[in-house]
C-alpha cells in the first residue's frame, strides 16, 4: 500500500490498454465508497494477499466485513512480484531454451532475436489479465464493503477510510511491504529500479547492476541477462543466496554464470555517482574502491513493512520500522481486538504464508472463544527462488538444524541420477532431505531442479500429515518422471535399515528356504 492518494486516478507508466485496465478492476477512479454499516464483524486494512483472502474467507462465514485499500487492490503479488516476475522468466527461459536448443538435434539459424518491448507488453497483459480476480467489484460482489482510500486507526474500535469512519469488533493489518532502500551516498538523487518499477520498462537496458543477490536480485539478474542485458550482480556475502543450502546456491550460481550473468560478492557499494551518460557505481572489496559503469541500477536488498500513516500507536499495537508489527503465536498484536497477517509482521514474505497466515487469523478473530487456537508456529511453510534451475525449500536446512541443536541423518541424492533428467538434459540439480537421527521423520528438504517448486509439494505433504520417509517409498512414482528423485531419496533411507545384523537374518532367512 503505497503513498498514493486515493480515490484520484491512478496511472502505472505506460499508461496503455493493460495498466489502464488493471486500474479500472484494481483502483476505479469513480469508485463511490459505500455508507458504511453500524459496526462490522471484521475490518480489514490491506488488500494484498492476506487482506483478501481474510475477507473472502470471513464474509463466506456469514461476518459483515469491509475491507480497506489505499493503492491498488491484489498487493505486491499482482502488482510488482509474482505475476510480472514470473511472466517475465517465461520468456527469459523460452529465449534460452532456443539458444540450447543445439543439444537436443535441434539447429536454430542465426542469433535470437529479442523483442524486449513486446516481452514487457506481455508482462502487463497477463497481469491485467489476472486483475479481476482481486477487483473492487468482485469483492463488492461478493458482500464486502469496499473502501478506496487511506486507512488509519482513529479510535479503540475505529478505522477511518477517507472520509468515512468505520466500527468493528475485530480488525485485520494486512498492509503488506515495501522495497527497503539502503543508505547508499548518491543513491536517491540518481534513478533507481525497484521491483516496483522495473516492470515498467519499455526499453531494455544494455547493462544492468543489480544489488542484493536474494530470491528478487537472482531471478530478474537471470531473466534480464538471457534477455540481451549484460547483468552484474553485486553482493555483500561470498555466495548467492545466502539463506540456502550451500551446495544449492552453488548449484544456481554456476547456472547464472553460465549464462553470462557476474558476479562481485563481499563488496559494498560506496555511493553511485553522476555522469553525463551511465551511472558509476562505486564499490569496496577487499579495501580497495573500484567503479562499474552501469545503464540501469536495480535495487533488491530486502524489503520493510508498511506501518507508516496507520496510526498504531493510537490503539496500543507495538511494531517496529524493521521487522513489522509485532504478533503473538496467534497472530494477534497488542490490542486484543487487532490481528495482523502477511508481510507486515511475518519472516516469511510469501504470497502463500500470507495466504495461510490469513485463513489463521479469520480462525482466531471471528472464533476466539473455541479453545483450540490457530498457530503461526504450527505451519510447515516451502518457498522457491525461481532461477533455472529452482531451489525450492520447506522446513529445517543443515545448518538450522545444527544451530537448534536437532540432531539429523541427511540423504543426498543428484538429478544425474534421475533418468528422466537425462534425457531431458537436465542434470544439473540435487536433493536433500533431512530427517530425525535415526528416524524416519522428515524435518527439512531442499530441492534444486528445473521444476523443483512443483515437486517439493510432496514433501511438504508428507511432513505435515506426519508421514515420514519410509513412507515415501511406498509411493508409486510414474517413470520416467524428475520427481522419481523423492523416492530415490526415500528408497536410500529404506537401505539405511538393512543393518549388517539384520542382513545377516535375512541370508540365513533365504539359504533356509532353498
């Protein structure tokens, strides 16, 4: 929710056919606020991806709901990340598959042509496309009060939305986050890209810095640099990705440099400087300051929460600029009347935790009074950084698990092992998952392969109806698929419990029946 007045029109440049219409189902310059009701069962403050499913999901109950929003309804997720991120690495990829294509019998005469403006018109028409779903309209229709304008606290149990006041019993903060900016000399008095902006181009720069080597600065740093753009990718760790398993990261960082894409780790960017043409970006490694000339500057370090102009500190709810308003196990904040779910108070900043954060605290605002609560702590949350190949995660890595002092047996098994990766040419990948020492109960998994954040799903799975690996391996897997790589791994476990006694057994078990 950014600082945008509403309800004045909104534009996103271009201002073409598209944008227009993602505005008109997302923002309608002539939308009339309805009067509001006495008092709502639930009040909603953000129309990202947790807003709108708490509010879906409560008016589906029967509660009287309004729902606020001050920019655009569909949050980050429509707007500036997955929708246009992912649109965007479809045509990267389907560029690099032609290019690879030589490996596959396949010849392709002369170099691929890129048509950068019609990709990024693409990008926009698939996410307007998308935008009725999280219309205005749409969930007028569907019995919610609609509020376009800015939301802030005015009173224990009110919220003013323009020029409107609106009671509750209970109230929902789901105003999502930001891009963060980092303190960098020169910085804001130089244009800047955000994932906010960057899909706004029309013009494709010849050279791309990106700062920041997270899931935002890896995949864009791939797309752009299959693209045509040379992308230097700057940031301050030795490796990418540094929230991943180590041989994981490798594993992506070897296919972004295949691809062409470079690398400055363990570098700090001093400030970024002025000239009559590119941009020079100044940086420090290793004591010594050197510049880049760059013609487009990305920034992707990270991102902070939206809890300027709410007006918290009016009903008693404690947060912090940083980290996001503070939540108990049950999401609820400090007010005992207000809850708050998504990226403004949660680690994971995922379009699917907000998803699940949000079904959580309709449980816990509408229903308190059942004993049995719904708790943040009890979801078992994956994600995925989708480079090609895609790293995809759930649960507990090797080094959190030592820091937790959990004890674990790990199972390795690589994509070249999979027959199916083979033919397909797709070697370059592993799995790992992590159990319980000496049991079978999975704790953690990560999965590097083409299509990994469509096969970790299963794991996810057997962790959170308590099935462990051995169970797995009951599971029949069509052949020749890459997800075989599940079973392998689960089938590693199984050869783990053909001790050298139980062999034994089992020898003297067969001469007997001879």
């Amino acid at each position: 929710m950014n600082d945008i007045p509403a309800p004045n029109r909104i534009e996103l440049p271009p201002n073409d056919v598209h944008n227009k219409q993602l505005v008109d189902y997302t923002h309608p310059a002539d939308w009339t606020n309805p009067d509001p009701a006495p008092r709502y069962n639930l009040v909603v403050v953000g129309a990202g991806p947790a807003g709108l499913v708490a509010a879906a999901g409560a008016a589906g109950l029967g509660a009287k709901v309004a729902l606020v929003e001050r920019h655009l309804m569909g949050g980050d997720c429509l707007i500036h990340g997955c929708v246009p991120s992912k649109t965007l690495i479809r045509s990267a990829r389907a560029c690099a598959e032609i290019r690879q294509a030589k490996q596959y019998g396949i010849q392709v005469d002369g170099p691929v042509s890129v048509d950068f403006p019609a990709i990024m018109e693409r990008v926009r028409a698939v996410r307007s496309g998308l935008s009725h779903h999280d219309s205005a309209e749409r969930f007028q229709s569907l019995g919610i009060d609609v509020f376009l304008g800015q939301g802030a606290f005015s009173g224990p149990d009110m919220v003013t939305a323009g020029d409107k006041t609106l009671r509750f019993s209970k109230a929902i903060i789901a105003t999502g986050a930001r891009p963060a900016r980092p303190e960098i000399e020169g910085l804001t008095e130089h244009d800047y890209l955000t994932n906010e902006t960057i899909f706004n181009l029309t013009e494709q720069p010849d050279r791309l810095l990106i700062l920041g080597a997270g899931p935002i600065g890896c995949e864009l740093a791939q797309a752009y640099q299959r693209l045509g753009t040379q992308v230097t990718l700057v940031e301050m760790a030795s490796q990418i990705l540094v929230r991943e398993d180590p041989d994981a990261a490798r594993i992506v960082s070897e296919a972004l440099e295949r691809d062409g894409v470079r690398f400055v780790f363990d570098a700090k960017v001093k400030r970024v400087e002025a000239t009559n043409g590119p941009k020079r970006v100044v940086i420090e490694q290793d004591g010594q300051e050197r510049a880049i000339e760059t013609d487009a500057l990305l920034v992707g370090v990270g991102r902070v929460p939206n809890v300027d102009r709410l007006n918290l500190e009016s009903v008693q709810v404690d947060y912090d600029k940083r980290q996001g308003i503070k939540v108990d196990d049950t999401l609820r904040t400090t007010n005992a009347r207000i809850f708050a779910a998504g990226d403004v108070c949660m680690t994971h900043k995922f379009t699917h935790a907000a998803d699940a954060a949000a079904r959580i605290v309709i449980q816990n605002a509408l229903f308190g009074f059942v004993p049995s609560k719904g708790k943040i702590s009890a979801l078992t949350v994956p994600w995925c950084t989708y480079t090609d190949p895609e790293i995809a995660h759930v649960g507990l890595s090797a080094h959190e698990a030592a820091r937790r002092n959990v004890s674990i047996d790990t199972y390795t098994i690589d994509m070249a092992d999979v027959d199916r990766a083979v033919c397909d040419a797709e070697e370059n990948g592993l799995l790992k998952v992590h159990t319980t020492q000496g049991k079978d109960t999975i704790v953690g998994a990560t999965l590097v392969a083409r299509h990994a954040g469509d096969m970790i799903s299963e794991v996810t799975t057997a962790m959170v109806s308590g099935k462990g690996l051995n169970s797995l391996s009951s599971v029949i897997h069509p052949y020749p698929t890459q997800a075989e790589i599940i079973k392998k791994a689960a089938d590693a476990y199984k050869r783990t419990r053909l001790t050298p006694t139980v062999a034994k057994i089992m020898n003297a078990l067969m001469r007997w029946q001879r």
